[in-house]
C-alpha cells in the first residue's frame, strides 16, 4: 500500500468539542481567579489566563473555516477550502497588544508596591486621600 493511503486511513477525525471546551474552562478558571483573589498581582495573571482562553476559542473557531493557506497561484482553481487571513492578522496583534498592556501593569504594580507591599485591594479601598 503506498504510504498516503496509510496515512489517510490512520488519522482520526478529533471532536471539535475537547479544545473548545479547554479554551472555555480556561476562560471561566481567569474569571474566577479575577473574582476570587484579593492580591492585584494576582487579579493581573488571573485577567491574562482569562486572555489565554479567549484567544484560544477565537483561533480554534477561525481554523475550522479554512484548510489551504491563501496563496493563489492559479486564478481559475480557486478553492472553497482557502484559509481566511484575517484571523491570524487579529490574534497576532491580540497577543501583541496583551503583552503590552500586561509590562505596562506590571510596571504599575511595582510602584504601587512601594506604598503596599501586599497590594491587596482592601487596602486600597481604606486608603482615604486627601483633597
């Protein structure tokens, strides 16, 4: 037998259900772990696995539309099964923009540490300012 017909035959079909279901419970364990921590270190690592999740979900729903790159050689055959860019071009600049947001706020929590170190939100929320 020549080896693409192994190949076909062997590979399984996998259920789109698991993944979608991981970037979903990964999801709800960020927005969880943002309701439920009281440390603002923590809440930030809590809102970037929540960010994990959802980029995830978006390109596990994106790569569902698509199996060839978008490379046109041949104007005549174009296929229905081409791979839409734009997908890609929106999680890369997510996953840039994410990582910006996140050293900005890391920055942040290190001068507000200076004054609390815990960075507890209660102690904020008692801190009174003055006019």
């Amino acid at each position: 037998m020549p080896y693409d017909r192994v190949a076909e035959e062997t590979v399984m079909e996998l259920s789109p259900i698991a993944p979608i279901g991981a970037a979903l419970i990964t999801c709800l364990i960020g927005l969880g772990g943002f309701a439920l921590r009281q440390s603002l270190l923590s809440k930030l690592f809590s809102i970037d696995v929540a960010a994990t999740g959802v980029i995830t979900l978006f390109i596990l729903v994106a790569s569902r539309t698509g199996l060839v790159p978008p490379i046109v050689s041949d104007q005549n055959d174009v296929s229905s099964f081409i791979a839409d860019p734009f997908p890609q071009g929106v999680i890369l600049t997510a996953i840039v923009i994410g990582f910006s947001v996140e050293a900005l706020a890391l920055v942040l929590l290190r001068h507000m540490a200076r004054e609390h170190p815990l960075l507890r939100v209660d102690d904020f929320d008692r801190e009174i300012t003055g006019p």
